[in-house]
C-alpha cells in the first residue's frame, strides 16, 4: 500500500482487498485490525484511507475508529489497478519445528525470501508453505486445487531479512493469525536473536531505545532517530554472551519488532553485525593490521556470507489452547564455524 494510492476524489478507485472478519474476532479498531492484514500497510496509511472514504464496512465507508466485528465485510479501494501475484506451490525442502491445527513453525534458511513480491516472485518460504499445506490436494492432481475446501493459506504473522536464519511463526487459519497479530501489536511474544557484532562492550548488558524509520538518504535502508516524531519507538535488550575481543557474541530480546531493528540498532551504537553489508559490518572495523589478521577475517566472512543474525527462540500464548508455548533453534552451521574460528584466534593470541 502506496501512499500515493491513497488519493481520492476524481480518481477511479478499484477495489483490493476483501476481507470477511473472522466470527472469534474481538472487538478492534480497523486502522490496528488492517494493519497485520494488509502487506506493507502502515497505522498511519490506513487511517489516510479511511480518511479519504477508501474503506467501507457491510458496504459503508467507516472512520479509522470503526471497532471490527465478527462477520464485518471490509473493502479497501485504491486508485492503483490491482496487480495479483500469484503463490505458486513449489516443492522446497522445509525444516519444520512444530505444527498442529492452527500454526506451525519453521526454522527458515539464509537466502531465503519470506513472502513474494517485486524481484521475487517465487521461490519464497511462503511458495514452499504453499506446497507443504496442501501436498495432498496438489500431488493427487485436484483441479483448481486453491478453490478446495480443505486448501490451507499459509497466513504470516511476522517476518525474518532474507539472510536471517531461525524461528518464523505461520498461521494456517485467519482466527491464528489475528490472535497471533495483536500479541506482536501489544509486544507480548518473547523473542530472541543471536548475534555476532564488531567491537567490544564495557557493560554485560544494555538497551538501545531508539526510533526506527526509513534512512532519509536512502529509503532502501533503515536509520535510528533521536527525534520522537520520526519513525517508530524500538527497543532492543542486549547481554554479552562471550566476548573475543574485536568482535563480541550477544543475545537480542526484541521488546518491539522494527524492520531491520537490531541491525541498526547495532550500527548506531558502534556495533555493527559481523558482515552486514547493508550496515556496514563487511569490513575490517577492529583489530590489528596485520596481514594474518586480515586474512583471517576475509576467511570468516568467506564461511559467513550474510549477517550474523539467528533468530533463536519464540514464545507466544497458543492461540486455540490459551498455553503458553516456547520453541528455540540452535546456531546454524555458517554461525557456529565463524563462532570457532574466533575462539581458536582469541585462546592462540592470548597464549602468545
């Protein structure tokens, strides 16, 4: 949802989404009820929207206020003609952590894309879900197998960079996904990441409370603000976990859940992740300017080609049960060969 997509008046407004609310919804306010529903659509552009008579509700336009109710009929309109992109259902390999009725969860590669979109259209974790939900209906070969009654949509809830491994919730009903969607809104679930930085800490552990919002000199990238009005407020909890001198091993506990939020949140304190590309961390930031040294790091970031970034654990109130749930994955190959090989470096140095 762009903003300029947003306009009203004399433009012809085309509808693009329709949405029948689920009949568990409790009572929530459209513009927070959208916003986990609708890809890339922010509080403030729903409420633009509704602003400009570009939602309706049971087939009248509704104010930002509006409280969603069970069976609610939503309609969105934008000037935009609306471009479908359609989820192929590709057989990629999964590793899955925990799955039942409502939602599972998957331990998601590096290089992996979440969700298709511009530039990857396909062979995404959401292409690969939509294969292993309905592997049934597809390898029997059931005609317009997306029209079935028993076809699941993998519904998301959250999302990983693509060069982040580790733990993603999916929902596998709508009912899942809003229960899931407004513990994110409210900053309920409990999260972990596992991180390699550049540098050293003089403390054991720390919390960087700093706006988040789109670089104003690249709107590819992300920045931190100290200025309130700009972007969204993001906190981030840090501790040491081992220290290696020129670069540090920390744990992340996300209190809220920005684009991009630790990788510069790290930047901005001095620390960028250990060969983010994006924010810096693929150059030699701290050490010796030894030949060897150098080397050394070239050979690291050689077995870590991406952020050293995993996403280690993920508890959340199950949505049907009411249970508190926990789930954690353990540091992947590339991560833990690069963890070693600082060790080694770091035990060698200090015997010399």
């Amino acid at each position: 949802m762009e903003d300029k997509d947003l306009l009203s008046g004399t433009e012809e407004l085309y509808e693009h989404y329709k949405i029948v609310v689920d009949k568990g919804q409790n009572l929530l306010r459209i513009d927070k009820y959208l916003m986990v529903r609708i890809e890339n659509a922010s509080r403030t552009k729903i409420q633009k929207a509704a602003r400009n008579d570009c939602i309706k509700v049971n087939g009248k336009t509704v104010k930002p206020n509006y409280k969603v109710k069970p069976n609610d009929v939503i309609q969105v309109f934008l000037t935009s003609e609306p471009r479908d992109i359609e989820i192929l259902a590709q057989n990629i390999p999964l590793e899955i952590v925990y799955e039942d009725d409502e939602l599972l969860i998957v331990n998601k590669p590096a290089g992996m894309v979440v969700h298709p979109a511009y530039g990857n259209y396909d062979q995404t974790l959401v292409n690969a879900l939509e294969y292993h939900l309905n592997k049934n209906l597809i390898e029997n070969k059931v005609e317009n197998y997306k029209e079935h009654k028993d076809h699941i949509s993998p519904l998301l809830v959250h999302r990983i960079d693509k060069n982040t491994t580790g733990l993603l919730v999916v929902a596998k009903t709508e009912a899942a996904q809003t229960h899931l969607a407004e513990q994110f809104f409210y900053h309920t679930i409990d999260r972990t990441y596992t991180a390699l930085v550049w540098g050293d800490f003089s403390e054991e552990e720390g919390t960087i409370d700093k706006n988040v919002a789109r670089d104003l000199k690249d709107r590819k990238i992300m920045a931190t603000y100290d200025d309130e009005t700009i972007g969204k407020r993001a906190i981030t909890h840090w501790k040491v976990l081992e220290r290696f001198g020129y670069i540090t091993l920390i744990q992340c506990k996300l209190e809220t859940g920005r684009t991009h939020q630790i990788r510069v949140h790290m930047k901005s304190e001095g620390h960028p992740l250990f060969n983010d590309d994006t924010y810096g961390g693929d150059r030699i930031l701290k050490g010796t300017t030894f030949s060897k040294y150098k080397q050394f790091v070239m050979n690291c970031f050689d077995a870590l080609p991406r952020q050293a970034l995993h996403a280690t654990t993920l508890g959340f109130v199950h949505p049907k049960t009411k249970e508190n749930v926990f789930f954690s994955s353990s540091l992947p190959e590339d991560m833990t060969t690069v963890i070693e090989k600082w060790r080694t470096y770091t035990t060698q140095n200090r015997q010399i």
